[in-house]
C-alpha cells in the first residue's frame, strides 16, 4: 500500500480550452488526473493530453458501465462539457450517472457561468440547461458543488463586443454603474482545481476575479491606452429582449451553441442586474493570484497599440 498517494482527479472535456486548463492547474497541484476520452479520439488528440501529464481512460461517453469502470477510484469527477442539450444534460448525466455508479464521492458540473440560480427560467437557454441539469444533480447520491465565476473576462475586448475601439465607447445598457463580474479562464481553472481537492465544499461557490461597472471600465480603458473612452448608452433591458427575438427569427440557429442572440441574452442578464454575483469565496483558497479587468486589458495588444 502506497501511503499519502495524490487523489484521483477524473475530467471530461480535458481536450477542450476550459478542461486543459483545469487538467493543467490539477498537475500543478500534485493530483493525479485522469482525462476521460472517446475510444476514437485521435493518436495526436491523446498526445497533446499526456503532454499536459495526465493520463488517459477511454470510454464511450454514451456507456454508463464503461463510464463507470473507467472512473472508480476518483476522488471527484469535474465536467468541462459544453454544448447544447445533447451534451449538457444527456452525455453530462451519463457522467454523473456514472459517477454515482463508482462510488465517487463527488461530482464538479459544467456550471461556469453567471449566477443562473437568480435568473427567470426561458430567458437565456444556455442558462436553462445548466438549471435543468442541477435540478438533475440534486437528485443524485453524490456530492454536487458547482462554481459559478460570471463571465470569462478573456473575452473581454474580443467576443464580447461591449468595448468598441473605433469609436472610444464602452456599450451598456440601462445603467452604466451596474456591476457586471469577470474572470479569466485560468484564475477558473485553478480555483476549479482546488476545489476538486477539497473534500468539504458547499453546494455554491461563487467567484470573481474583478467587479466592475461600464463606467469604471471606460476609465480604465482610458488609463490603460492613452485615448479617451466613454460609456455609450445603447438602449433599455427591454429594448434589447425586443434585439433578441428579432435575432432569433432572422437567424435562428438553434443548433449552434452560441449563436449571437445568445450572447445577447447573456448581455441582458448581466446589465439586468439578474445575474450578479454575491458573497464570493475568493479567500477559500489562498494563494490564487486573481486577475484584475485592469491587467487584463492591459494585455492586449489592441490597447496597448492605441496608446499615445
């Protein structure tokens, strides 16, 4: 018997940009991690997995008793699985499904995202599924704790289109001091990390690597590239829910799992004041390095080439 062995971390999705980093932040913390994957994933996918010092178990996603073989021994199962319904409440429940069937005593879902437990349901579908599910997870023998972290501040001056560098504006609607929450990816990844190595989590852990409202980001926009930014007011909440079912029937796109309406609904919880996070377990984990909007933007070079 080998004593104090590191606990078995088992990850689906660890081939994707979010599950990677988890995988890498867990090898970091000394945890032995076990990257669920299809019996057909590619020579070159698993590659790239073990590069990253995990190991492999290849199941079919879709077979709760291989499943179930392939991830006994875990301490705790983390989902990095994103899509649709088909992904995030069928193959996701297999997960957890299979989870329970070995006895794995604990269960991380693919819940990052804004405060969805505060939000009206049939108002942001993405939102919806992640309800669906956990109403699920409740149900099951397993210990469930999701970790909501509002937006991925990655995208940030990329897919989130709210800072409009042509013009020196910062996009808002209905109220520009209204606090919207943003996290990177990795400060997500590495806080999911130690999570999934503490056996004594609650069933919420809400996260924010910065808080920040329009008004205070145009400022900092200024600050960081030498031009003068301004919020820019651009309509009402409901006046935005009208954008959003125009988009939805001009282009539906109901298959895609972000299409642009999407985004917008995401945009309408957020300046709604819905979604917003409250009482964050930053501290939990001391020695996490959150990054601040500030630095953030300071990073990219398409503010840093607008300097004057």
């Amino acid at each position: 018997m080998v004593l104090n062995e590191p606990p078995i971390i088992s990850i689906a999705g660890a081939s994707g940009d979010l599950g990677g980093r988890i995988a890498t932040a867990l090898v970091k913390r000394g945890a032995r991690v076990l990257a669920m994957v299809r019996p057909s994933t590619t020579t070159a996918d698993r590659a790239k997995l073990l590069a990253l010092g995990v190991q492999i178990a290849s199941a079919d996603p879709g077979d709760l008793k291989a499943m179930a073989t392939a991830l006994a021994g875990s301490a705790c199962v983390i989902s990095a699985l994103n899509g649709l319904s088909d992904v995030v409440i069928d193959r996701q429940g297999v997960l957890l499904d299979a989870a329970v069937a070995a006895g794995v005593p604990r269960f991380i879902p693919s819940d990052f995202a804004a405060d969805f437990t505060k939000t009206a349901p049939g108002l942001n579908r993405n939102f919806d599924l992640r309800r669906t599910f956990m109403a699920r997870s409740d149900q099951a023998p397993i210990k469930v704790t999701s970790i909501l972290n509002g937006a991925f501040m990655d995208m940030l001056g990329a897919e989130m289109p709210i800072i409009q560098p042509g013009i020196h504006r910062v996009l808002y609607w209905h109220n520009a001091d209204q606090v919207l929450d943003f996290t990177t990816k990795n400060n997500v990844a590495d806080y999911t990390a130690a999570a999934a190595l503490d056996p004594s989590t609650p069933r919420l852990l809400r996260i924010a690597g910065d808080s920040v409202s329009v008004r205070t980001l145009a400022a900092t926009l200024s600050e960081v590239s030498g031009q003068r930014y301004r919020p820019l007011w651009v309509g009402t909440i409901g006046m935005l829910g009208m954008m959003i079912g125009l988009a939805k029937r001009i282009v539906p796109q109901a298959d895609a799992p972000f299409p642009a309406w999407q985004g917008m609904q995401y945009m309408r919880d957020q300046f709604g004041g819905r979604a917003q996070l409250a009482q964050l377990d930053n501290s939990r984990y001391p020695g996490i390095e959150w990054t601040s909007v500030r630095n953030h933007l300071a990073g990219l070079e398409a503010f840093r080439a607008s300097s004057v």
